[in-house]
C-alpha cells in the first residue's frame, strides 16, 4: 500500500485479496486506529502474486525490510545480525565475530541482536576454552607464545606448543558447547585429565580440572530456574511493549538448559495487539536464524490468520515439524513468567538510560558503547598517530578526550627512537609500550597511570593489529581498541574481519573524526617543530665534542661559519677548550 507520494506505508500478504481488502474498506466503526488511519493515507496499492503461502510470507519479509512501512511492526534498526563465526577452513580456526552467512564449510552461531550480545558469548567462549585469539600465521616456529599461553587462555601453536590434533580438540569443544552439549565436552575433558595424571603429567591435569570446574559452574548459573526433565530444544519468546518501541526477549532452551538469551527492539505503531507483534518477530527472526526448534513458546498467540502460515514457513525452515504454543500451566508458564519479567525490566532500565543521555556527547557515547561492545561508557579515550614526511622526524602523538572533550594536559608526544626507516607499524607499537608499560592499575601516579576506557588507532587493520600484539604481550588485552581508517571512515575492532560503518549524520563517527584529527593535528604540530628546530642548527652542531659554550668560543673568535671555514687548523686549535683532533674533526666537517 502506498499514500500520495508513492512511499510504501504497509506491506501484507493474504490467501485471498479480495477478502483482505474488503477488511479494509468496511464500516470505519470496525476498524482499529491503527487500520483507520492507514485507510486515510492510502492512495494506491500494488499486488505480486506467488507460488505458495510460504514464498509469501518469506517475500513479505523482504519487503519490509527494504522499504520500512510505517504501518509495518519490524525489527529496529533491521540490518544483517552478526553470527559467530568458527572457520574450518584454516588450518588452526579461529572463532570470530561475521556478519554473512556463507556455504563455506565454516560453523556458524546465531543471529546475534547486537554486536554487544555475540562479543559477550565470544568473550565467554573464550574463558572456558584455550583457542587463539591472534591473527598470524601458525608456523610452530616463534621463539616463544604470547601471554595468553601462560594465563592457560591458548595452547600455544604458534610455538609448537600444541600439535593440529590438539588444537582442533579444544575447537570441537567450542562447536560442542555452543551447540549447548556441555555434557560431552566436560566428559572428554574428564578423560584427558585422567589420561594426564596417569602420565604425572599434573600441571596439565590441574590446568583440565580448572576448566571443566569453569564449565560446570556456568552450568550450574544458566540452568537456575530452567533445568526440567520435560524441557527439550525450545526457544521462549515475551514483550513488553511501550509507545512507538517493544523489547523482545527471547531465551534458547536446548537440552532442557538454557544456553543463552538475547533481546531485540521492534518498531510500529503502538496500537498493535501483542499477538501481531509476537507474529512479525517470528517471521522476522527465523528468517536469519541458523536454528529453528522444534517447539517455540510465546507469550501471545499469533492471529488467527497468520498462525497457519508462520507454522508453514518454520516447518521450511526447519525440514521438520514445528510447533508454536502459548503455556497455560506447569514449567512451562513457569519459564514464560521469568521471560516476561526479564522483558519488562530490560525495557525499563532501556528506558531509564535513554533518559540519562540526552545530549549529543553523550548520545555519541552511548553509540560508540553499543556499536563496539564496550563494558562501559567511553569516558576517557586516547587517540594514536604516526607522522612523519619523506621518513624524516618519525613522532607519534596520543591525545585524550574525557567526556567527549580534550584533556589537554594529559596529552603526550614521543619521538621514535628504535625504528629505521618508514614503518608505520613498528612506529605504533613502539609508542604503545612506552605509553602503556608505565601504565599503573591503581591510576593514581599521573596521566601514564590512567587506565582509558578506549583507545583509538589512526590507521586501518594493521595498524590495529600492531596495536593488538603489543595489548597481547603487556598482558592489557581487556583495555577495549579500535582504529578508524579515513579513506571510507570505517572503524574496526579485534576479532571481527568486517569492519563497522557508522552513519554520515552519526554523533558517534563525528566524536572518533574529532578525536583522530586532534591527534593528527597534534603529532603535525610536533613534527613541524623538530623540522624548524633542524633546519635553525649550524654544521657545528654535528661535531662531538663541541657544545654550546665551544661554539660561541669559535664564533667570537672568527665572527662567522665561513670565518672558521678559511681558519687552519693550528688557528681553530688556540681557542680555549678545543684540541687539535678536535680541530681536525671541525674542519672535516664544515
């Protein structure tokens, strides 16, 4: 259906048309608000006809997302979710945030509601199993692993410390246990540790009994008021809706545990009954969704209308039966109750914290919080740069904001010192361990002791990648990083290949353009000052041995460079304090 100016303002579908458009042009007194005023908008419409009702339902979805109907119910800011991501195809895997899904042969897990939610589930993987979490090449050859082997957090391929056979254990641990089959992996891991202790192998064997401790005390946390022997694979879907925003909630059930939870915004008009919006968030979600179960409880049921053709479209998806309930009673309605509570205290601290951020500065924060999965607000921020013109002068710059606006007192220049040549690279990760070496806990020292909630790299993937090792090795890899490439002002975060894309018009994109022109400015201003100080220096200045006070000497005495270039040796060597080597070596040089 499209209003005057041809803008699409609702899409539907229906078994017979003519049915569903008599609905709409009956007695106003029959109608919703919310049908009455779409009415009075409409001005034309068009219909494409399909197949089945289930290539219906499907291509209603497809529509909706691209053109955004105001009278449709949709998922907020309805964009390609991100996925979890175990790629097989390397020879040692990774476990990466994507955001595609691919036939390539790689594990997939998801769809994710936010980047926040999967880097949560990523950073838990990561607790409980010891896969790497680098980028290089594994040859088995480096002289020694990164921190991450020593704190029991990787195997340490890179060093041989782990063979193929090895690695590719604790990666089938991690498809196992995100599959929800926490029972076999701890079972596994319960005969390695045997296995270990028989060969005195007893540091292993400890190194196992802390991990399938971890594991099992996770269990025990998410299976609280869940575990039923009656409960198979199921996922539990409640709202609570509010104005023109409802917050979905959804909990995944397998096994008869919970195995993770997530939350989702949806769109529309407030006058939509619940059922409807139970119905566009079934349609919408398992669209994407890599797992359809066999049952899925929801709070209201879906319209009659609608029922049959969503049940159709999951039987699809699935190849198998699905079934859509509405709990009456039991453990059921039990676990419904908790769902539903967990709804409305989630949109109410939503609420609550929207509240709180009115301002532009603090709605850029709130942005770059949920786009790059902070722990928290990003109050404090240092910014990176390298400059430098033909190779000559390699300065760094680190500038810092708080609160969105620049400290200057806390800023800080370093001239690099160990690095021949142009190496942007090496450059960076010399200026972050001196920074972040002197670096105390406890903050109390001075600006070198403040821990920042992010730090931001001028530069694209391998200027972050430098920053990572250099994170890695100190042991700082909980201090949240990034780097903002200018060509397409894209920003990128460790473990995630794609990079993020902030709007134009986004508060966000023009605090991290802020912050990345000050550090430029800043590293431009310092390079522009060790060129002016270069180019006032006399060729005097480049012979050792002669300082400051030997060089008013010399000048007094013959008035000029050029007077000390025509002097001889034996001349230059009866002014006070100068030699005749040193002599020599003036002349040479001069």
């Amino acid at each position: 259906m499209k209003n005057a100016r041809g803008a699409v303002i609702y899409v539907g579908k229906a078994a017979v048309l003519r049915n569903r458009l008599r609905s709409y042009f009956g007695s106003p007194a029959g109608l919703d608000r919310k049908t009455r005023r779409m009415v009075s908008e409409l001005a034309d419409y068009e219909y494409i006809v399909t197949d089945t009702e289930a290539e219906a339902l499907i291509l209603e979805n497809t529509l909706i997302k691209r053109h955004r109907p105001y009278f449709n119910v949709r998922l907020k800011d309805d964009k390609t979710y991100p996925y979890l991501k175990v790629d097989l195809a390397e020879e040692f895997p990774r476990v990466y945030i994507t955001r595609g899904v691919h036939q390539d042969g790689a594990r997939y897990f998801g769809p994710f509601a936010s980047a926040g939610s999967v880097r949560q589930s990523m950073d838990l993987v990561k607790k409980l199993f010891p896969y790497r979490s680098c980028t290089k090449k594994i040859t088995g050859t480096d002289p020694r692993p990164c921190l991450e082997y020593y704190i029991n957090r990787c195997v340490g391929p890179c060093a041989g410390l782990a063979s193929r056979e090895e690695y590719a254990d604790v990666v089938q641990h991690v498809i196992l246990f995100l599959e929800g089959n926490t029972e076999l992996v701890t079972g596994q891991l319960r005969g390695k540790m045997a296995e270990a202790a028989d060969q005195l192998e007893f540091e292993r064997a400890a190194a196992l009994r802390d991990q399938v401790a971890a594991i099992q005390k996770f269990e025990e946390e998410r299976t609280v008021k869940v575990d039923s022997p009656r409960m198979t694979d199921l996922d539990v879907i409640a709202l609570a809706m509010a104005a023109n925003e409802t917050w979905v909630e959804i909990f995944f059930v397998r096994r008869g545990k919970l195995i993770g939870r997530d939350h989702f915004f949806m769109d529309g008009p407030q006058d939509d009954e619940p059922g409807e919006v139970i119905a566009q968030f079934v349609q919408q979600f398992y669209a994407t969704a890599l797992e359809v179960p066999p049952t899925i409880l929801v709070q209201h049921d879906p319209p009659d209308d609608d029922a049959p053709l969503l049940q159709g479209f999951l039987r699809q998806r699935r190849n198998g039966a699905v079934r859509i309930m509405r709990p009456q009673r039991g453990e059921n309605r039990k676990l419904m109750q908790v769902v539903a509570e967990n709804a409305a205290e989630g949109l109410a601290q939503h609420r609550v914290k929207w509240l709180n951020r009115s301002d532009a500065i603090q709605g850029a924060l709130a942005e770059l919080e949920e786009e790059l999965s902070l722990p928290a607000l990003p109050r404090r921020m240092e910014c990176y740069d390298i400059s430098h013109i033909q190779g000559s002068n390699l300065v760094g710059s680190m500038v810092v904001f708080d609160s969105g606006k620049p400290l200057s007192r806390d800023y800080r220049r370093f001239k690099i010192k160990a690095v021949e040549g142009v190496d942007d690279y090496a450059s960076m990760k010399e200026m972050l361990t001196r920074r972040f070496k002197r670096l105390d806990p406890e903050g109390k020292v001075s600006a070198w002791g403040v821990i920042p909630d992010l730090v931001i790299i001028d530069g694209g993937k391998g200027h972050l990648s430098a920053a990572q090792e250099v994170m890695l090795h100190l042991g700082l890899q909980h201090i949240p990083l990034c780097s903002l490439a200018k060509e397409n002002e894209e920003l990128f975060v460790p473990h995630t290949p794609e990079s993020i894309v902030l709007p134009r018009d986004s508060q966000a994109l023009y605090l991290m353009q802020r912050i990345r022109d000050e550090a430029h400015r800043f590293a431009i201003s310092f390079h522009r000052n060790l060129r002016s100080k270069g180019s006032l220096k006399s060729p005097i200045d480049m012979v050792t041995g002669i300082g400051p006070k030997r060089k008013r000497m010399l000048l007094r005495r013959f008035g000029s460079l050029q007077g000390i270039r025509e002097a001889s040796i034996e001349d230059i060597a009866t002014v006070p304090g100068l030699t005749r080597s040193l002599a020599v070596r003036l002349k040479q040089t001069i």
